[in-house]
C-alpha cells in the first residue's frame, strides 16, 4: 500500500500531467492502465510475410504501421515515451511464439548508434526486446554496434538506404553469437534492409540462424 506523501504525489502529478492512452492518446483516469478501454480491447493481430533476398530467416511484426499506432510509435521515439515499451512489449512476444515460436538461444536487437543513443537517452529496440524478452524469458544480450555515420532513414529513400546501410553494423562479442539461433528485435520494419544488413552481420560472426520479430511493419 502507498503511503501517503507518495499518494498525494501521484495525485499531484496525475493533476499536472493527465495520463494519457499509449495508443490513442486519449485521457485516462488516473487509476486507469495506459490503455484506454477501446485500446486494451483491440490487440493486433501479428503480421508477418516473405522478403526476397534478405538475410534473415522469417520476421514477424506485432502490427502494421499504421494509424492510431504510428504516432504512439512516433512519441516512443522521438518525444521520450520510452515507457510504452511495456505496452508494447507483450504485443511482441505474443507475435514472437504466434508465428516464429520458442526455440531461440540468443535474444539481441538492432541497436542505434551511440550519438543517437546519447541524443534520446535511450534505446528503443533495446526497451522493446527487454519488454519482450520478460515475457519469452529470456534477458536480451547486446551484440551489434552501430556506426555513427549512417543518415537515418526518414531523411532518404528507399535505394539509397539499401546502399548506405552495408557496412553499418559491426557484431562486438562473435563469441556471444556464435552457433546461436539469433532472435533479432527492431522497432519498425520498412524496406527490411536494416534488419537484413544486421542479420548478415550475425550470420558473419558464426550464428545459427536469424530470425526477426519488429514492433511494426509499413508495407503490406
Ligand atoms: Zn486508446
């Protein structure tokens, strides 16, 4: 039970800064979840699909990049929601054991470059893969590094990505990925080069098998 300083606290701040819906944005009453009841109603349902020529084995995606989640991904992002990835979190491995299953050795993610990390204060993929991985019980390991020269990709195309990502990711411990069958997290999945360019990369460094599992997918 709280005690009272701490009640009135929560109160206060609640007063000051209404809770809001991770997904739609709306507001919820200060004992509520963070999901308004429309919201924690509507689970998506994971989507997944081939992609010609990509490193990676399978990939699944909890939901499509879409309204209203795309801009509750924006805010996770870009304006420091970095708790939604508890929300998030068991939408992922719900998408992970629906349609990939149990059998991996290692969970790791795609990782930001230090300057972005060190920009946001966090990184989101590694947020999504621990919310995950709590429910798949399994701890996520860091394995790639990513350099800080690469445009980030809302500022180019598409061919122009596939181009300038080679190169972008190195593995820091092969030990660790080695004989591994790799469970690789990311937020949102758009051309899959990102996540193709990193599965090469560990599959370089000795691993078994990658297989990718994102927050979100844009093409359909
Ligand atoms: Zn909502």
């Amino acid at each position: 039970m709280q005690d009272a300083p701490l009640k009135i606290g929560n109160a206060l701040k609640d007063l000051i800064w209404p809770r809001r819906c991770v997904i739609c944005h709306k507001l919820v009453g200060p004992s509520a979840d963070r999901l308004c009841p429309a919201c924690a109603a509507a689970v998506p349902e994971p989507v997944s699909g081939a992609r010609r020529g990509a490193h990676y084995r399978r990939w699944v995606s909890a939901l499509w990049y879409e309204e209203p989640f795309r801009a509750s991904i924006l805010r996770f992002k870009f304006n420091g929601c970095r708790f939604y990835a508890d929300c998030y979190g068991p939408w992922l491995a719900k998408a992970v054991e629906a349609r990939l299953g149990r059998d991996f050795d290692l969970l790791t993610y795609v990782a930001v470059s230090s300057l972005r990390r060190w920009r946001r204060g966090y990184d989101q993929s590694a947020l999504l893969a621990k919310a995950a991985g709590e429910i798949l019980g399994m701890a996520p390991v860091s394995t790639l590094r990513k350099r800080n020269r690469t445009p980030q990709s809302k500022t180019i195309g598409h061919e122009d990505r596939q181009d300038n990502i080679r190169g972008a990711f190195q593995v820091r411990n092969p030990d660790a990925v080695r004989g591994k069958r790799v469970l690789l997290i990311d937020d949102v999945l758009t051309t899959g080069a990102t996540v193709s360019e990193a599965s090469r990369v560990l599959l370089e460094a000795g691993a078994k098998s990658v297989d990718v599992a994102t927050l979100a997918a844009t093409e359909k």
